[in-house]
C-alpha cells in the first residue's frame, strides 16, 4: 500500500511539472508584457495538450500565458540607446510621455499607446539610471 501511494504521488508530481514546464511564460519569460499579436501555434498546443489531460492546470496555463502575453509572437526586436532616451526626461526629472512617444516614433518606426490603461509604468532609481548613463536633472 505504502509503495502504490508513494508511486501515485511521484505520477502526480511529474504531471504537474510537465504541466508547468508547458507554460508559455517558461519558455520566453521575454516575451511578458505584450499586450497583443499572434499567438505563438507551440505555447497554444502545449497549453491545449494539458488541457487535455489535466483539465484545471492546462486552463491555468492558458490564463497565465495570455495574462503575461507570453503567448503572443514577437514581432519584432527593437531597442534604443539609453543617451537617445535622454531627450524624454523633463526639467524635474519626470517623463514627457509625448517627447518619449515622439522618440520611439522616430526611432523603431512605430506608434506605441503609451496611454493605455494596461500599460505597467514602472519607477526606478537614481542609482538604476545611472547604470544606464543616464542622469535625472532633479
């Protein structure tokens, strides 16, 4: 008895974990963020295999990918030097939401809604602008 429980166990263990592995925001953990675009046929059918067996970790995983957007394909890479970003920092050290959404503009070549609600605006620090070479004017 104590050997079919400890194997029943191992079995639901390694389930779960296979489960888990599935996930979309394991597998890319950059592509969190996304709001939208398409969505990734690999993460969608290791999602939908869970689902298949295991009914409420595969709706789990589905939620969590499309929540983190992990789900969706990128699009495309895009970066910009940090020295360019400079221009958006205002007198008081805040960003102009406009001058930065001109920047990005001109420089990736397309129109992010930097107004969207679902937008997560995160602050940093004297110390983590720095390490970019960058310096608040406050």
């Amino acid at each position: 008895m104590r050997t079919r429980s400890r194997v029943i166990g191992g079995l639901l263990a390694v389930s779960l974990l296979t489960q888990l592995a599935a996930c979309g925001t394991l597998f890319y953990p950059d592509r969190r963020g996304q709001i939208e675009g398409r969505i990734d046929p690999a993460i969608a059918a290791l999602n939908a295999i869970g689902l298949l067996f295991y009914v409420i970790p595969g709706l789990i995983a589905f939620g969590i990918d499309f929540a983190t957007g992990a789900i969706y394909l990128p699009e495309g890479q895009y970066s910009v030097a940090p020295n360019k970003l400079q221009d958006a920092l205002g007198a008081d050290g805040q960003v102009d939401p406009t001058r930065l959404k001109a920047i990005l503009e001109q420089e990736i070549g397309r129109s992010l809604p930097l107004d969207d609600p679902r937008l997560i605006e995160q602050h940093g620090s004297h110390e983590q602008l720095a390490t970019y070479g960058l310096r608040t004017a406050a």
